[in-house]
C-alpha cells in the first residue's frame, strides 16, 4: 500500500508535537508539518506540479500567523484539484460562525483541540483516510 500523505499546518509547536507523535504511530503515513499557512499552501501546488501527488488529507489549524485556516480552506474548495482533498479543521474556539463556515466549505470535520485527546484524532484521521 502507498503511504498516505498526511499534511499538519499548526503554528503551536508543543500541539505540533503531540500530534505528530500520534500520527506517526500510523502505519503507511507520511506528516509534513508547516507552521505558516502560505508554505503549506506553496507546498500542495508543489506536491502536483511534481507529481508527488496532493494530500489525501491536511489537518487545519484556524488561527495562523500568517494567514486564517478558513482563507486556507476557501482557497483549496476554489480550485479544481484540491477541492475534494479531506480537510479536518483544528481549533482552539468553540465559534459557531466559523464552525458554519467550516462546514459551508465541506470540512470533513471541526474540532476543538482540547476536546480530543492524540488517540481520538488518530482514530478520526485514519477514517477519514480509510473512506476517501
């Protein structure tokens, strides 16, 4: 089986820590962190300009230093290529209006972070890896 390619775009780096570990105990994956939203961006056109291949799932923190994860989410569902890649959006605020924006922009799921543990977000991950 090809591994899967799994991106994490957190700018806090003890939270980019615990979910790498976690992610890693997943056979047949492959994390690449960015902690800027435009490298993470920069990156995905990178991945199919050089046939690498898109992500087959990005996990999307909101509140970025450089750019909002929802300007990040609007940007992927614009474009023909990404618009089906499985976005699962990470946040820290329980905001009902993003969380609708999330899902107006068919994220696979919104979740605050301090509401999963690691275990729970690997098990989320691999069913959405598994589905799609």
């Amino acid at each position: 089986m090809n591994s899967k390619k799994v991106l994490l775009i957190e700018d806090d780096l003890p939270t980019v820590d615990v979910y790498e570990t976690a992610l890693k105990e997943i056979k047949n994956i492959e994390v690449k962190t960015f902690t800027l939203g435009n490298e993470a961006l920069k990156e995905i056109k990178k991945m199919d300009e050089t046939g690498e291949g898109l992500p087959d799932l990005i996990l999307l923190d909101v509140i970025l230093p450089d750019i909002n994860g929802i300007e990040i989410l609007e940007i992927l569902r614009k474009q023909e290529k990404t618009k089906n890649i499985p976005v699962l959006v990470l946040t820290n605020y329980g905001d009902k209006t993003l969380e609708k924006i999330g899902n107006d922009l068919k994220a696979e799921k919104y979740i605050s972070k301090t509401e999963f543990t690691p275990s729970e977000l690997k098990k989320m991950v691999l069913e959405i890896l598994e589905k799609n």
